[in-house]
C-alpha cells in the first residue's frame, strides 16, 4: 500500500498536534515565558538585572497568591468573583481597626482573617448547600460583602498603613534571608498549595469533584464540604493577599474603583495557566507559569514605556491565544466533556 | 359720546395691558426668562439688608439641588464640596441632595437622567471623563435645569464650571520641578497620570509637557495609573529599577503621589527622587511631613464647593436661562511644600 504525500504530511501535521496535545499547558505557558525573558532581555534597557526580576516577583506575589486561591475554586468547578472585594475589605479593615477602633495590629490581622474566613464559609454555603450557581453566588456575595462591611467599619475607601505598623509592614516590606516577604509568602502558598492538590486526598478530590461531580459523588467524596474548603481558601488567600499588597504599597485605595483588576488578572492567570473553566484541569505549577507571564508581560510593557491601554490589548490577546491554544489541543466532544484524566 | 366711551375703553385697555406687562416683568424680568425660572434679575440697585436678604432665601426656598459626584461617602475630596453646598442650601431653604455613584459611570449616568426627569432645579455634577455627561447636560438644560461642573471640566459646558486651572497648576508644578532637577544637574524625570481621556490629566499633560520639553528635559516614561495608588506604586517601583538616576516623577493627583512616594522610599532613593502632583488632601501632608513627596499646586478645594453655592445662588438669582450664557470659574492654588504647606488653608483638608 502506497501512501501520498498529503497523507504524510497531514500525519505529520497531526502528530505535532498530539505532541504538544500531551504537554501540559503550564509547562507550554512557562516555555513561552522563558521565551518572552529572551526578548526582554535582547530588546529592553534594564530588564535582565537581578533587580528587575526580583521586582517583577515582588509585584506578582499578591497577584499570584489570589490567583492560587481563584484556581482552587475553579478546579473545583467554581468562580470566586468576591476576591477582590474580600482582599479590599481584609486591607482596609485591618488599617481601621488598627488605627482607629482600639485593637492592637495582631488582633486585627486576627480579626480580618476571620472575616475573611467568614466570607469564604458563607460563599461555601451559598454554592453548596443553598446550590446558588457560584458565578450568581460570589456577583452577589461581592456587592454584599462591601455594603455590609462598608457600612458597619469602614468610613472611608482610603486607607493609609499606620506607622506604628509591623506585622503588615512586614508582609510587605520585611525580608527573610535577603528575599522580600512577598515573595516568601507567594512561595509557601504555592507550594503549599501544589502539596495540597497533587499530594493530599481531599486535594485530589477537589480536582476529581471538579471533573466529574456525580462520580467523584459515587466514589464516596463528600462534595458539599469539598466545595466549602475551596472558597474558605479562595478568601482566606485573598485576605491574606490584600495585607501584602497593603505593607507594599503602604496604603490600600478603593477610589475610583482601584483594586478591582485583581478578580480578571486572577482568573486570566489561572485560565493561561491551564486551569479549565470547566473544572478538574489544571496544576499550580499551570498557575505559577500563568501568573509568571502576566507578571513579565507588564514589566516589559512598562519599561518599554507602554501605557494602560497597550498593556490591557496585550493582557487580554494573550489571554484569547491561551484559550484558543487550548481549544486547538484538546478539542471537546462529548466524551471528552464527561471525563478526562479520571 | 361715542368719542368718550372710546377714549375710555382705550384708557382701561391700556391701564389693563399696563398692569398685566407689569406683573410679568415682576416675575421675569430677566431675559430670556420661562415660566419656569424664577421671578429675579438679581438685587435692585439700592439695597436693604433685610429685604435683599429676603429676596435671596424667596429665591432659593424649596429648590431642589442635586449633587451627583463620581463617588461620595469616603472621599474626601466630594465630600468637602458636599458639605459646603448642603451648609449653604440648608441655610438658605433649598433641598440639597447627594447621589453617590460609587465610581459606576453607567450608574451615574442613569442617577442624572431621573434627576433630570424628576426635574429638580439644578445639577451640580463630577464628571468622570470629558464626553461622557455630554447628552445629560444638555437634556438638563433643554428642561430648564442649571447644571454646574465641578473640579473635572467637560466637552459640554454646564452653565458653570468651578474647580482648579489644572493646565496652569500643571504648567507651575511642572517648573517646580525642572527648577529643583536644575539644580541638581539631572533632566530625567517621568510622568504618571490618571486614565488619559479624563480632563485632569488632559490639562496636567497640557501645562506640564511644553515646560519640560521648553527646558530640554527627558520624559523616561508617561504611564496611566487610573488614579490608583498600588498602581502608582507598582509602575514607580518598575520605572525607579530601570532608571536609578531619575530626577523627579510627576503626576495629577495627590493618593497616586503618595504610592509614588512609597516606591521611591522603598527603593531607597527617598530624597534623591522629588514627587511632584496636583492638590494636597490631608493624606498628602502626612507624606510630606514624612518627606516622600515634595511639593504639589494645592488648588482650594472647599472654596470650589463653597463656589459652587455661589453659582448656584448667582444662576437663580438671575433668572438667567438654563444652558444659554456660561462661565469658567477658576479657584486658586499655591505651589505648597515642607516649608510653607501649614500656611495655607488650601493644603491638609480632610473633608469635614
């Protein structure tokens, strides 16, 4: 039997698809990262330094750390859309009852991360018990979480880090063995978080929850109290991500709607990373390799002396490629909607 | 006879047109007056103190005045002009609303629309970018209703606009600063603004570019922060790596200096990079105190909500007709620094 020569080629063809089909999308995204560092480095003054890269960390850590928290309930076939709102409030919250409502630095912090925890229970509960869909649940919880805590603590929507401060001043701005806080807390919630999903049952349970509900139902997992875990941690992350960024920048503003970029970037990490909208897809190495490319992105971009809107065009065409990259990989059908990897 | 009763009924027809002329000119007197503005052409022109004083609180008594600011409770900023206008309206008898719209320009569009349909007596409006309140405004003035800008000037002119000359406070602040780098041997400077399209930083980068490019200096960078302090801080901090040497960064507004300030304290460059910006919140001060910014063209912020009553007073008084004769109405600053910054009553409000 002969074969053509188109057949050779379309095999050809094929076969490439295949391959790069069974990489896994974050270690794609981190090639092209890595790839974007070489350009960087050939075509911008002052970006292959150790100061650079060791800013471009320091100003991801936030983002990367809510992105890890977005990504879990995502896995698990959610959306947290309150976490900007959650990371606002944590900031603010913390500054007012600090400064201006008796509390000493640690009780606030402790009294902000329950709040934070709270919010993460309730939006919990809303998804799995009262089974809000979560994209319904957490437009709604974002409204309500801001009116209520805006009502009953926060008088203003500009916050100033007192300077007296030192447990978020450290957050933001301390160093352990020479490295940025931020940096070492974005580092132990990564990995803490890749032990979690890739290591530990109800890990690993969240990602099977995500890919087939009604199966990972029939194994035995305890769905309800699985999809609570994921947005408790979503919050609980947020909280803490809104402290960094509130020791970094020494201040937290709300004004003129700052602060709410925070709930796209993070879910457009997590969605170049590989984490599928869909549920049950995905890795925090895919996040830490989304969250790295954005990060380098925007640093060239602005020291390229790019605006908003050429950084925004850029953000969000990346974010299209990365989808329709994925689309051009695993193409959906029926089956391959049902179950994947289980 | 006949010649009499003619004469007569021409006396009483004239005497009739006379009286009935008379009482419209007491009601508008003003040209161009409606029906539906009020019955002034201003004060007379020898006063009593008590009746003019009457004259003023008849005019103003149950109108209902609007203030539709980009965001209210909180921010400083609104909230000072809002508790100058509600001092003022309260006291003379007029109904003083605020609807906040929590920085949602669709929102704010569709607060003024009711307003509008609802037909209060005026709007006095913060307008978020140039063109957006464009249809408003003129809705509003097509139904008779006073429309006073405040601080952010529009494509479309209200009747009148009270705030800062953000083009010649650029120009001076930016002088400031190409007088300080001058004197440190240093051109390099970057700018930092708000979103682009709003009129803040369309009349900052208009008085401040010619001077830096007149005195030969190097802009290094122009980035948007959208008024955003973390953004402000993130583009300093990426910008300060890159450029070490810099002289001076540059923006339109107070809370992005401040974050500004920050960056450059947190590179270890505090003192050797000056800050530079338009107004001077409370907020600022404590920055400048701390040294982290340098010196700003605070422009008087309770004197444009205390203008604003003014106009408004001015605009009813009058009777002028909505929408047909306009100002531009500028409040002053001062270029304020540690040296001179408790001087001046236009620097450190904090919206009381």
């Amino acid at each position: 039997m002969t074969t053509s020569a188109a057949e050779v080629r379309q095999a050809g063809r094929a076969s490439l698809r295949d391959r790069l089909a069974t990489i896994e999308q974050g270690t794609l995204v981190m090639g092209l990262t890595v790839v974007l560092l070489l350009v960087g480095v050939f075509t911008t003054r002052g970006f292959a330094t150790f100061g650079n890269f060791r800013v471009v960390l320091m100003l991801s850590s936030a983002l990367g750390i809510v992105s890890v928290g977005q990504s879990i309930v995502i896995l698990g076939k959610g959306v947290d859309l309150s976490v900007a709102v959650v990371a606002a409030l944590a900031a603010q919250g913390s500054v007012e009852l600090f400064a201006n409502r008796g509390f000493s630095e640690g009780e606030a912090v402790a009294l902000v991360l329950a709040m934070g925890l709270g919010m993460g229970l309730f939006n919990g509960w809303l998804v799995a018990y009262a089974e809000v869909p979560a994209l319904f649940a957490t437009l709604g919880t974002m409204a309500l979480f801001d009116g209520v805590v805006r009502v009953n603590l926060l008088p203003t929507h500009l916050y100033q880090l007192p300077p007296n401060s030192h447990i978020v001043r450290w957050m933001g701005q301390g160093h352990v063995l020479g490295i940025p806080a931020p940096i070492v807390l974005a580092g132990i919630v990564f990995i803490g978080a890749w032990l979690f999903i890739a290591y530990t049952s109800p890990g690993r349970l969240i990602r099977a929850m995500g890919d087939n509900p009604e199966a990972a139902r029939l194994m035995g997992a305890p769905i309800r109290p699985l999809l609570v875990s994921t947005y408790v941690i979503s919050a609980v992350l947020a909280t803490i991500a809104g402290l960094v960024i509130l020791g970094k920048d020494g201040g937290y503003s709300t004004i003129y709607g700052a602060g709410q970029d925070i709930l796209f970037e993070s879910i457009t990490v997590a969605v170049i990373g590989g984490v599928s909208l869909s549920g049950g897809k995905g890795s925090i190495f895919g996040v830490f390799s989304g969250a790295a490319l954005v990060a380098v992105i925007v640093n060239v971009l602005t020291l390229n002396n790019f605006g908003l809107l050429a950084r925004n065009f850029t953000r969000g065409l990346v974010l299209i490629i990365a989808v329709a990259a994925d689309a051009w990989l695993h193409p959906r059908d029926e089956e391959t909607a049902k179950s994947e990897d289980l | 006879m006949r010649k009499l009763c003619a004469i007569a009924v021409a006396m009483a027809l004239i005497i009739l047109g006379g009286c009935s002329s008379g009482s419209d000119s007491n009601k508008n007197t003003a040209a161009g007056a409606t029906k539906d503005q009020p019955a002034s052409a201003g004060v007379p022109e020898t006063v009593d103190l008590v009746s003019v004083r009457d004259l003023v609180h008849k005019t103003m008594a149950g109108k209902r005045i609007a203030f539709v600011p980009i965001l209210y409770n909180g921010f400083a900023l609104t909230e000072t002009w809002g508790h100058e206008l509600e001092r003022t309206m309260n006291m003379l008898g007029a109904k003083f609303e605020v609807h906040d719209a929590n920085f949602d320009t669709d929102k704010m569009v569709q607060i003024i629309d009711g307003l509008i349909n609802e037909h209060v007596d005026a709007l006095v409006l913060h307008n978020p970018d140039v063109g957006v309140l464009t249809e408003q405004i003129k809705r509003a003035h097509e139904k008779g209703i006073y429309v006073v800008v405040v601080n952010m000037i529009a494509n479309q002119s209200g009747d009148m606009y009270i705030g800062a000359d953000v083009p010649s406070a650029g120009r001076d602040i930016a002088a400031r600063a190409v007088a300080d780098c001058k004197a440190k041997n240093n051109n390099k400077v970057a700018i930092i603004d708000g979103f682009g399209p709003d009129a803040f930083s369309i009349g900052f980068l208009a008085g401040a570019e010619p001077v830096l490019k007149d005195a030969g200096f190097q802009v290094i960078s122009k980035q948007e922060a959208q008024y955003d302090q973390a953004k402000a801080n993130q583009i300093a901090t990426t910008i300060l790596q890159q450029n070490k040497d810099l002289c001076a960064i540059l923006t339109n507004w107070d809370i992005p200096a401040v974050g500004i300030g920050n960056a450059i304290e947190s590179a270890g460059l505090k003192g050797k990079v000056g800050v530079y910006n338009l107004d001077a919140s409370k907020t600022w001060c404590d920055s400048l105190k701390a040294g982290k910014v340098t010196a700003s063209a605070a422009y008087d912020v309770p004197g444009i909500g205390a203008g604003a009553a003014v106009a408004i007073q001015h605009l009813f008084e009058l009777g002028i007709k909505a929408g047909t004769q306009r100002t531009v109405d500028y409040v002053p600053y001062e270029i304020v620094d540690q040296s001179n910054y408790s001087q001046y009553a236009n620097a450190c409000y904090s919206g009381a």
